[in-house]
C-alpha cells in the first residue's frame, strides 16, 4: 500500500495553516533545522514541501532574512494538474466518497456573470456536494457551468461523484487549469449544520476558475473545507 510522501504531508500541513490564518502573512517561517526536528524527517524533505509553496507563491524567500508567507493578493494560484477527488486525497489511505446535496438549473450568479463570461440572467447548472473522508464531512462545495457548454447536465448521472469526469465523458469538453483564490473564513449556520462544525468556526475557502485549453471559461466554483483536512481537497473534480 503507498503512502503519501512525508514533504507532501509537511506541504499540506503548512498549506492548510497559510489558509486558516494560523500562519499570518508576513509571519516568517520556522528554519529548515527546526522544521526537519518538528516532523521528525530530513532538511531536504522539509526544503522540497517549501519549495512547492514558494512555487504557488503561498511563501517567499528573502535573502538573508528567512522565508515568509505572501500577503493574500499573491496567493492566487493557477493549478496545472487537474485530478479527481479521491485521486488528490490518496484512494488506498482514505475511504471518500460525495453526496450530491443539488443540481438545478438557475441564472447566473452575480458572483459568476464576469468570471464565466455571461451577461445577467442567462442560465448555469448549478452543482452542490459534500464531499466526505473516512465518512467525516470535509468540504462543502458548489459549481456553476454554463448551459450552453453542458446542457441537460441536471439530468446526467456523475459518475462517481466525478463532475469533471462526467463532463469530459458525456459533452467531450477536456478541462486544461484552473485559477484558485484562498482565504480563510468563519462558518455560517449553514455550512457548520452540514459539514459538522460550530457556527463561526474556521474554514478554509476557495474560489476556482476552471479553463479548457483554448482559456473559455467552464466552471466557477466555491468550496468551504475544514482545516484539519488536507488543502489538496480543493482541486477536487
């Protein structure tokens, strides 16, 4: 059985806590030494998971004062590699599954009129599911697609939970990358009844603009994830 490689567990560690704001922008990182000693592995495991942040410009490096989390506005990332849930999560350690909570057809959001390029009231799918680890509630999310591009959608099974791959196999539409803005939030009443957590209690948001290769615009998507679950659940599809 394989395991997801120590830098990734000290990736998505640091990941969630830039997030959930337990780690502030402009706070500076501990020191290679002392993060090798907190998760017990080798200054070159803890240089490759930060290196991957720097990557995604959640930390920087100054020289000769240290390495620091970016302030908000540099935290938008553009995801090359779009997998599936239960792929991003490491199917042989986790039991995940969805629960499709909606899909309706309904005028675009207001939210959504710019980043999908339609004009006030023309019509999306709109997808809402919780998705689940080891049956334990870990992230809320909720997708609008334009009709156009998927019509009938509300009516299509997902197979398997898969959005991505449903619209890929059923509209032949192949998704490309994503941009993906991160921030912390606090639980509305609704989001803690679902996801199990008291109202007002740290969550991890996203908001994700996913592409085709030739740039249209195919899903605008946001997601509530609980902290102590992986950062990587947010690349879901």
């Amino acid at each position: 059985m394989s395991r997801i490689p120590r830098y990734q567990v000290i990736y998505e560690d640091l990941s969630s806590q830039i997030a959930s704001g337990a780690l502030a922008p402009e706070a500076q990182l501990p020191s290679e030494a002392d993060l090798a000693e907190r998760y017990g592995v080798s200054r070159m495991t803890v240089r490759q998971a930060v290196r991957q942040l720097q990557d995604e410009h959640l930390l920087v490096r100054r020289r000769g004062a240290g390495t620091f989390v970016t302030r908000p506005s540099a935290q938008r990332r553009r995801l090359n590699r779009l997998g599936s849930f239960a792929d991003e999560m490491g199917a042989e350690e986790h039991r995940v599954r969805t629960e499709l909570r909606a899909r309706e057809t309904t005028a675009v959001p207001e939210e959504a009129r710019e980043p999908l390029g339609l004009a006030a009231g023309r019509e999306t799918i709109r997808i809402e599911r919780l998705r689940l680890i080891d049956d334990r509630p870990a992230a809320l999310q909720i997708s609008w697609l334009p009709y156009a591009l998927v019509p009938l959608l509300a009516r299509v099974d997902l197979a398997g939970g898969s959005l991505y791959r449903t619209i890929r196999d059923h509209y032949g539409l192949r998704l490309s990358w994503a941009d993906m803005e991160v921030s912390a939030s606090a639980a509305t009443a609704g989001q803690a009844d679902v996801l199990g957590v008291r109202r007002g209690a740290p969550l991890i948001a996203s908001v994700r603009i996913t592409h085709d290769p030739s740039s249209t615009a195919v899903e605008y998507a946001r997601s509530w994830t609980r902290p102590e679950f992986p950062l990587s659940i947010r690349l879901e599809a």
